[in-house]
C-alpha cells in the first residue's frame, strides 16, 4: 500500500508540473501574440 501511495503521488505531481507547464506556454504564447515586439522573452524577464 505504501508503494502505491508513492506512485499515486507521483503521478499527481507529474500531472501537475504537465498541466502547469501546459497553462504557461499558453500564456507565454498569447503574450508573445499580443506583444510581437517585446525585446526581452519571457523567460529571461521571468529569471530575473
């Protein structure tokens, strides 16, 4: 059961980094769409 737990969670993570990763470059895309002339990408602004 506890292997199980572990994987489960892991799984979530994993899940949630994805989707994060999914809602970000969306934003960056629609950001980019709507700033075609930004001189700094987002994320060298974001590392900052």
């Amino acid at each position: 059961m506890n292997v199980y737990c572990k994987i489960r969670t892991l799984v979530k993570s994993v899940s949630a980094a994805f989707a994060a990763g999914v809602v970000a470059g969306l934003l960056v895309a629609s950001g980019t769409a709507a700033e075609p002339a930004a001189p700094i990408p987002a994320s060298s602004w974001v590392q900052r």
